[in-house]
C-alpha cells in the first residue's frame, strides 16, 4: 500500500513527533515523582514546584531567541542543537544530589526545549503543503500526548520499582533516540536560512530579562513585596522591549505582526489562557490521589493516562478536520468542554467518587484534542512561508508562559494555604482547599479564552 507521504514527510514527521514525545513525556513523568523527589530532598511545597516551573520558565522566555538563531543557522540544526542539550542535561540530573541542583539541570533542560520548541513545529509546516499541514500537526499533537500519556504510567512504574533519577534515565535514552534520528534523516544541507539575518542581543536580552523577571515576580507573590517589585519590573521592561523592538530592523520579535495580524494574535492568546487554565491539572490530581487518597505513584499514573489518551486518540482527527472546518468553532467548543472540567474538579473532595475523576478527566481530554490541533493549525497557516519559525516560537512561547502561569498560580495558592510545608505534612483540609480556589482561577481563565476564541469568528 502506497504511503500518503512521501520520503521526505515521513522523516521530518518522526523527528518531530519524537521530539515533542521526549518533552511532554518529562513534565508527565515527574508530576508523578513529586512526591518522592520532595521527600529525598526535604524540599517544602513551595519550592518543590520549582521543579516544574523553572523548566517553562527558560523554555517560555527562550523560545523566541531560540527561533530566531535558528532561522539563522538552520531549523534542522536548531532541532537537532535542541535534542543535544535536552539529552545531556537529562544524564546531568540523575546525579544531582540536593534540591536546587535538580532545578538547575532542569533549567538547563529547558535551553534544549526552547530549541526544540521553536523547530519542530516549523520544519513540520515548512516540509507538508498546506491541504496537509493540518492533518500532520495532528499527528504531532497526537505525539505530544503520547508523551503525556506514557509519562504517568511508565513514570509511575519507574518511580516505583527503580526511584525518580530512573525517569531522567530514560529521557536520555529517548533523547540519544531522537539525536540519531535527526542526523540521519535532517537534510541540513538544503534547508533554507535567514541569509544576512543578525542576532538582535540587545533585544534578546531585554526579552529574556523581562520574561523572567514577570514570570518569577508572579510565583513569588506570595513571598513579599519584593516579587511585586520583580513582576512590575518585568513588565516595564517588555513595554521597553516592545517600543525598540518595533523601531528595529532586524528584530528578535517581529512585534508588528501582532497588530498586523488580528487571527495570528486571537489565536495565539487564546492558546496562553486555554494552557494557563489547564496544564496544573495533572499536577493537581496527582497531588490528590497521592497525597489525599493514599495511592501510590503507580496507581496514580495509571488512573492519570485516561486524559492524554484521549487526546492522543481524537488529535488527528482534530487535526484533519481543521483543514475544512473554521478552527474557530472547533476550538470554542474544545475549550467549552475543558470549562466544565475545570468547574467539576473546583468542587472536588474526599468524598468524590473515582470514576466521575475519571470521566472528567477523558471529557477533558475530548475537549482538548478539539482545541490543541486546530489552534496550532490557524496560527501556523496565518503566516507566511518566511514567518513560519517566528510562529512555532511565539506559539511555544504562550505555550510555556501559560503553562508556567498556570503552575505559578498553584505556587502562590499553595504557599497562601500551605505555606512552604511538605505536601505530605499538610492538612488534607487545606490540601482540598487549594485544588478548590485554584480549579475555580483555571475556570474563569478558560471562559475568558472562550470568548477569546469567539472573536476569531469574523477576523
């Protein structure tokens, strides 16, 4: 039976699917280890979701630079470069022997991911004409939630027989898989560069700078007036940033694009409320069933798969679907159906039967498989050919900060009702209270991503 892709499609197909399992399968892996790595390292509630956080934090604030070094040396190479880092850094971590050394090499994970990030997108687009863009972002996305359906199980299994340093084991294992994978089938050769193209540093600087600054400033809040002082001056320097770099001539963001290119900039704020108000669900509910119900990481991994797999199984044809349906009415709707996720879990307790968890949980996958693959599809195919790599970076860009947002949101909540206590050591009272102040924060962010996606409707 003849392929529907040809030589080429097919290889930069598993590049890309392979590297966005690799990074998804890491965040999914670890919520399930939060437990334990926090006992190892006697680290309180607090500070353990740095973990989690610190990683989106360098992917958030350099995907944008990372795309644009990219454009310059090669999204191939930028690819590769990506897989490289993540790899090594992952064979860094198991040797870490304290708490802000795990965050350190997960840090550094994130440099890889921000290459990652801001290629595999783009040389996927780049490489599928466009009546098939949308059917192979589907299967990319599928990929993604193959990741985050293998994290909790296999992760849950490792974490258990062999301990958490096994997880970061066998991202580097993936990662040697996907490096040979991309030297061999990448045609470095013949992609396109950015010929001329300069590296904006002071721009990149200015952009990291404040990224940073606005981001931890935010998961800080809680702490003292210093991280108010932190988050205002982060946003006073992306105002700066925003003024210079529109006066640019070769800028690290093309902030003219956003004012341009109404659907490209509803779309891509849509994407940063619908993953602000979603991505701290899996950390939630783990936390719940570990912490609360008493299973065990496996149990937990287990009963966590239900929503990647559906989104796994219904991406695709999300995806393809977004070729001939408007993504706007397809989105809305996904983004409807998280919505009611999202209010159910505010009202969970200890009380609450398994399997309306469970079923909340494939309802939510439904919904986003509906939102993932058609939003993408909108946002990459509202640029043209040359701005493809700047769109998988602000994309993965709203990504990340959504989803460092939305486990900064957790991190003040927690450190307001739990302090910097261990999670283990909490109250189950405030343990519940915070999964309720903070599922009720991610569903009002998800109804204003709704409206967000309505608007789309006569752009």
């Amino acid at each position: 039976m003849k392929s529907r892709y040809t030589k080429k499609e097919a290889a930069v197909l598993r590049v890309a699917v392979t590297t966005a399992l690799i990074t998804t399968f890491a965040g999914s892996a670890l919520n399930i280890a939060i437990p334990d790595i926090e006992a190892h390292f006697h680290m309180g509630a607090t500070s353990v979701g740095w973990i989690v956080t610190t990683y989106m934090l360098v992917t958030s604030s350099l995907s944008v630079p990372m795309g644009k070094l990219s454009a310059r040396i090669g999204t191939g190479r930028g690819l590769t470069i990506g897989i490289l880092i993540f790899g090594i850094m992952s064979i860094a971590a198991v040797f870490s022997f304290s708490g802000p050394m795990i965050i350190a090499m997960r840090a550094m994970q994130g440099v890889g991911g921000a290459f990652i990030f801001a290629t595999n997108m783009a040389i996927l687009v780049l490489t599928f004409p466009a009546e098939k863009s949308g059917e192979a972002l589907g299967i990319l996305t599928a990929g993604t939630y193959t990741g985050l359906s293998l994290g909790p199980v296999l992760g849950g299994l490792l974490n258990q027989y062999f301990g958490w340093r096994s997880i970061f084991i066998f991202m580097a294992v993936i990662s040697a898989v996907a490096f040979v994978t991309a030297v061999r089938h990448l045609d470095w050769k013949n992609e396109k560069r950015a010929v001329g193209l300069k590296q904006d540093v002071r721009g990149t600087l200015m952009y990291i700078t404040g990224i940073v600054l606005s981001i931890y400033g935010f998961s800080s809040i809680s702490e003292g007036r210093y991280s108010w002082i932190m988050l205002g001056a982060g946003a006073a320097v992306l105002v700066i940033f925003v003024i210079v770099e529109s006066r640019t001539d070769d800028p690290v963001m093309e902030v003219g694009i956003f004012a341009h290119n109404r659907v490209f900039t509803l779309s891509s704020i849509t994407a940063l409320l619908n993953y602000g108000a979603t991505f701290a669900i899996s950390y939630l509910i783990s936390i719940y069933l570990q912490v609360v119900m008493g299973y065990s990481s496996q149990i937990a991994g287990l009963l966590l798969i239900v929503q990647p797999l559906m989104q796994a199984l219904f991406s695709p044809k999300t995806g393809k679907l977004s070729d001939k349906v408007p993504a706007w009415k397809l989105v809305t709707g996904g983004m409807a159906i998280c919505v009611i996720e999202l209010f159910v879990f505010s009202r969970i307790t200890v009380s609450t039967p398994l399997w309306l968890i469970i079923v909340m949980l494939m309802f939510g996958g439904i919904g986003f498989s509906f939102f993932s693959s058609p939003n993408t599809n909108q946002i990459m195919s509202s640029v043209g050919k040359g701005d493809k790599t700047f769109a998988s970076a602000i994309l993965s860009t709203m990504r990340t900060i959504g989803q460092t947002v939305s486990m900064a949101i957790v991190t003040v909540i927690a450190g307001t009702y739990l302090g910097n206590v261990a999670l283990a050591a909490a109250s189950e009272d405030m343990l519940i209270k915070t999964m309720h102040v903070s599922f009720l924060v991610f569903t009002l962010l998800c109804i204003a991503g709704v409206f967000m996606s309505m608007t789309r409707k006569n752009a």
